[in-house]
C-alpha cells in the first residue's frame, strides 16, 4: 500500500505491508489525515519513532470481527490501551504503561491507504460533520482535556502562548465558559477569526506587564514556555501542552516562591470534541491551509512547517467505503 514513513528520513512508498486484521481492531481507509507539530518534531527525533506518521485523520472501517462498525465513517483515539491492567482499571487508558500510541510510539500511523486501530478507540463521526472538520478532532480533544484538568471560572484572566495549530483550538474552548482570553502569538494574519469570536490577540511584548490566572504553553518551542512562565501570576496555573525535540530551562525554585501550579496536559475526550463540531460551536476552515496528495507527502511536511493546518489527502476520490 501507500504510505509517508519515518525510518531516520520522510519519504513515500508505495509497496510498505498493509496491516492485517487483528482481534479487537479495525482496518480503516483514512480519507484525510492532518500534519501536526508532534509529527514534524518525530523527524525531528522526538520519541525515537520509526515507521508511518499520523495521528489526526477521518475514514471508513472496511474490516472488523464487529460487522456494526463496517462502513461507518470514524476517527480514533491515538492511545491503544491494554484494557487490563491497573491503570486502565481506575480509567487511566491514555497512561496506560502497555499502550501503543498511533503514529508516535510503536503504532505505524495514518498516513497510509490503511491503519489498523482497536474497536476501543473508534468514534462514529455525524454525517454533519466535514471529512475537513473531523480531522481536527484529536486537536481539539487535547484543548478540551484542558476544562477536564482545570476548572476556568468565568472571570478567570486566561492567556494562550502560541498561535499554531494547536492554539487555534485552545482559544476556541477557553473561551466557552465565559473566560477572558488572550492570545499571545506572532502571526497577526491569523488573528481575524479569533478576534471575530472575542479573543484578544496581542504580540508578548504588549503584555510583558500582565499576569494571567491560567496560561496556556502550545507553542512547541522553550522560548514559549519561558514566555508563558513570566505570565502567570503567583499562585496561578501553567499548563504545558508543547511537545518537542529539545531541552527546555524552567526556574524551579521560583516555581516554589510563587507557588504555581504545573499541569501536564495531553489527550483529551472525543465524544466532546465531536458535539463541539457538530454544533457549529468551533471553527475550523479558515484554519487549513494546502491540502496534499499522500504521494507529494514529504512536500506537505516541508510546507507545514510554519504553517497553518496542512491537510494529506490517502483517498484519491475522497470517497468513503
């Protein structure tokens, strides 16, 4: 089949082994997939990975022991959890010591004419939703795991550092609950649609002098976090959601002086993420910017990079089934 692997370089094939069929997992076509930061920082050496890339993507289940999921349009949750030990047990699925990760760890990706995902991780998507606004899903879970780990008062002062990819979906949810937010960025051409919903959007250097109750690190990059850090006030929270290929410096004892709450914050809920796109609540066109044949892949990686969302289309037709 068709498929952009990482083996310590990017490039396309077109003879890699398909997957087969296992217990308890389901072949699906991917019709789109998404390039993140995770997966440009993985050619970069992030977690060691070799193999397919992509974790964000919608497609049709064409095989599964389950005949009720068999051409049922999907996305999936990039954490094949055993279901059995003690961390899954108390609910635990995303730290589940045994897991596999799609396209990150141990699981060959979606960026490929097939990928096989357990039954566990499948969520029907609503014929109302976009292929082009379902694969943003897995994003906009991980801002929605945000809410599950914070509780955001409306009157809460909020601050996003980074206006990427993943920003784009943070701002959109730490606005719902009535929050002031502000986005703290360097792409002034990508503020519109957040200032049309009520997000201020300024450069760092306008807000040197604020500090925020919750900041949010999306940026990918230690100068982020560093940024981020000098914004949260003592006894505020800092959630870091940047992962990348590189050493970052953190004062931890001023960490202790003022009291800040750290909070690590990965993958969210999906169920969630669906409702949001299905009621309108979450913009997500103006965010794509080029869409790619799978075979041009190693050129979508090299123009994402800076970019806004860059979309890999596997199904030629874009058809599903």
């Amino acid at each position: 089949m068709q498929a952009l692997l990482f083996d310590g370089a990017l490039r396309f094939m077109t003879d890699y082994p398909e997957p087969a069929l296992v217990p308890g997992e389901a072949l699906i076509r991917p019709h789109l997939a998404g390039i993140c930061n995770t997966d440009i920082e993985i050619t970069r050496g992030y977690m060691g990975f070799r193999g397919v890339l992509g974790h964000e993507f919608v497609g049709t289940v064409v095989a599964c022991e389950d005949p009720a999921w068999i051409g049922r349009r999907v996305v999936g949750e990039i954490n094949a959890a055993c279901l059995r030990c003690p961390t899954c047990r108390r609910g635990d699925y995303t730290h589940c010591p045994q897991r596999t990760t799609l396209g990150i760890d141990r699981r060959d990706g979606a960026m490929a004419e097939l990928v096989s995902l357990p039954i566990h991780c499948l969520h029907a998507v609503p014929e109302t939703i976009s292929d082009e606004a379902a694969v943003w899903v897995e994003p906009l879970a991980a801002a929605l795991e945000i809410l599950e780990q914070c509780h955001l008062r409306p009157g809460d002062q909020v601050a996003v550092v980074g206006d990427g990819k993943l920003g784009a979906m943070i701002v959109q949810v730490l606005r719902l609950p009535g929050c002031a937010v502000t986005l703290v960025g360097r792409h002034p051409e990508r503020w519109e649609l957040y200032r049309r919903q009520g997000v201020r959007c300024v450069r760092a250097a306008e807000v040197a002098d604020e500090r925020f109750d919750v900041v949010v690190d999306c940026t990918g990059q230690p100068a982020g976090l560093a940024t981020a850090r000098a914004l949260v006030r003592p006894r505020g929270r800092l959630v870091l959601k940047s992962t990348f290929h590189a050493p970052s410096e953190l004062n931890l004892t001023m960490l202790v002086v003022d009291e800040i709450t750290l909070i690590g914050s990965r993958c969210g809920p999906f169920a969630p993420a669906l409702r949001l796109l299905e009621r309108g609540l979450i913009d997500t066109a103006p965010l794509i910017s080029a869409r790619y044949d799978l075979r041009d892949g190693v050129a979508a990686f090299a123009a994402a990079q800076g970019a806004m969302k860059v979309l890999l289309q596997i199904r030629p037709d874009g058809a599903a089934g």
